[in-house]
C-alpha cells in the first residue's frame, strides 16, 4: 500500500513520517531529500535547469540553491517551470523505489506538494499533517534560520491547508509530540485492522 503524507511547511511530516518508521516493514520515501539529490546527481535534471534558469544555477556541478531560492521563491510562475524539470524525474526515481519494495506493508511517500504534483494520483491513502499557522511559522523559522516573512512567502508558493485536508483521507494534528506519535498509531492500527 503507499501512503502519501503530505501538509504545508513546518507541519511536521518528518516527525509523523518518523513515527510510521517505528512500526515493522514500512519504508519511507522522502520526495524533498530525494529530489535534492536527483538536482545533483541527474544530468538530465541539470541540463534543464541550465537552459531555464542559466549556468550559475551550477557550480562545478553542485547545485547553486541560494541562486535558485532568490528565482523561483516570490515567482510562482518559475516555480512551477522549477516544479516541471524536477518532479517528473522524481516520480520516476519513486516507481524505480516502489519496484524495489513491493514486499513491504507500506510505503509512506512524503510530499509537500503531493496535490500539485499530480503525485496523489498513485497513492492509496492520502495523509495530510495539519498544524496552527503561528506553530509552523515558529517551527520553520528556528528551523531554517529565516523571518517571518520568509515563512508566509514559502507557505504562499503551497496549495491552501483547506484543499490538502479536503482531500485526505486522515488528518493528523501535529501540535503534542505524545498525542501526535497516537494519532499515528491510530491509524497505523485502522489500515493493518489490528
């Protein structure tokens, strides 16, 4: 079964993903971590950025993130050019992904922008993490060293919280670490009927 887990910046979803890995055969797959990675490792990927957004967006084939980060932030529009080049290749990294564990219970696909990118499609389930505006504020910005308005110019580039928890299938409310480790458990028990 894969699970998408999904929720707005400074959610949790690691933490609630975190908390999935506890339980026996389950693996996780982080879209943020692998993406980064398929930025510097694909030359595919790299080529592509290059033509949309010029040649310092490399360095010695390292992915120059400050550069991008001033482009695509307070532009939706290359955003979603940025959104175009990576995430096709990481949906393809994810099937290779699931091939490799189809012996598994579940297989939990963490995703920001689960909706976005269409990547909800394939899921089974779909979880959404949900946490207060101002606790997800604080959360990012001691997370990630950035102000306030850092914070609202990211959660603004991300589908509203209403439509994410309009179309899932549990939502979990990351604000106690004890009660959301028992949501998860929750369900854990509601999908494996235990």
């Amino acid at each position: 079964m894969i699970i998408g887990l999904t929720g707005g910046i400074g959610t949790g979803k690691s933490t609630v993903a975190n908390f999935f890995a506890k339980f026996p055969n389950i693996v996780i797959y982080t879209a943020d971590i692998e993406a980064k990675k398929l930025m510097n490792s694909s030359k595919i990927i790299q080529e592509k950025i290059i033509n949309e957004f010029g040649i310092d967006s490399f360095l010695n084939d390292v992915l120059q993130r400050d550069y991008l980060a001033k482009i695509v932030f307070n532009n939706p529009e290359k955003l979603s050019k940025l959104n175009l080049i990576v995430h096709p290749e990481v949906k393809k990294h994810f099937q290779d992904f699931v091939k490799k564990n189809t012996n598994k219970l579940f297989i939990i696909y963490e995703n920001a922008i689960l909706f976005e990118s269409k990547s909800n499609l394939f899921c089974d389930v779909i979880i959404t993490v949900f946490s207060r505006l101002e606790t997800r504020i604080q959360r990012v910005m001691k997370r990630d060293n950035v102000t306030k308005q850092d914070v609202f110019d990211r959660i603004k580039n991300q589908l509203s919280e209403e439509s994410k928890l309009l179309q899932s299938h549990y939502i979990i409310l990351n604000e106690d670490l004890d009660n959301t480790q028992n949501q998860v458990k929750n369900i854990y028990k509601i999908l494996t009927k235990k």
